[in-house]
C-alpha cells in the first residue's frame, strides 16, 4: 500500500479520481482533510464529502453513473473500471433478450428515479441477481432509492480504492 499522505495534491487527485463515476472533486475535496490514518479511514473521508455535499450534487454523481448492460453507452465507451466491473459479470456479453430487459429496466428505472440504476455488480452475484434487484428496487420510495444508491456508490469505491491501492 502506497503512502497515499505524502503524494503531492495533483498526484492524489489522478491516482484517486476514478474511485468516482465522472467526478474527481470528491477526490479532490478529501485531499484537504489529509492524513488518513489508513485506507479505511480515507473510505471514510472520501464518504463524509458525498454524505455532506448536498442532495444537488449527490444527484449529479448518482446522474454521472452509467446505466448496467447499456449498449450506447458501451460503444460510447464506459471508463475503464466500469467497463472492468461489468465484464466480471457477463454484462458485456448479454444476449439481445438479457440486454431488452435491462434495457426495458434501466428506462423504467431512470423515468422513476431520475437516475439511472446503481449496484456494486462485483459483490451482487450474476445477471439474474442482478436483474431481480432492478425490478425489486423498482417499488422502493425515491428516497429510500436514493439511499441505496448513495450506498452502492460507496461499495464501488470501497473496492476501487482497495484496487488502486493493492490491498
């Protein structure tokens, strides 16, 4: 494990800034709160600005997500951790029946939300588990699907860290 305390705050910003979907500036807000007295305690400094950024820019960085088993965005190109977390599932290689029903999913999903459908696919098992949390988070409230949300993006970045750092 690197000695994340003693990078510069550029070095910081690029070695963390792909823990989050599009948005660097959580990274780059954590940066100021240095030392860490680990890598659980960064976890944690890097979800106190997510849990204090406010419920506008809690939607963007939901917003900045993308949608699982999206074939336009898959040939627009997902980031490379994305495109990594997705494969290890078989998200990658769906046939056109499994990707017309995330398809139908993620629409349904997004109109109700307004953000598309977020899981930590490297802890959720296959495809089938997968679908079957779509269409049952589907019933939660806006709120609580907001919550859980907000809780997935922190096992995905839980992860990530633990990636970037070898742990």
């Amino acid at each position: 494990m690197s000695d994340f305390n003693q990078l510069t705050r550029k070095v910081f910003i690029e070695r963390f800034g792909l823990l989050f979907e599009h948005s660097p500036w959580i990274v780059a807000q954590a940066e100021t709160m240095r030392p860490f007295k680990d890598l659980m305690a960064l976890h944690a400094g890097l979800m106190k600005v997510v849990a204090h950024a406010g419920p506008e820019a809690q939607l963007a960085l939901l917003r900045a997500h993308p949608k699982l088993a999206d074939k336009a965005q898959v040939k627009a190109g997902l980031t490379k951790e994305s495109a990594s977390e997705q494969a290890s599932v078989g998200l990658n290689a769906l046939t056109e029946a499994e990707f017309a029903r995330f398809y139908e999913l993620n629409t349904a999903y997004e109109a109700r939300f307004g953000f598309p459908f977020i899981l930590c696919v490297r802890l959720a098992g296959g495809k089938a588990d997968i679908l079957a949390a779509m269409e049952s988070r589907l019933g939660n409230d806006p709120q609580t699907e907001f919550s859980t949300a907000l809780a997935e993006v922190d096992k995905i970045v839980w992860l990530r860290l633990k990636d970037v750092e070898g742990a």
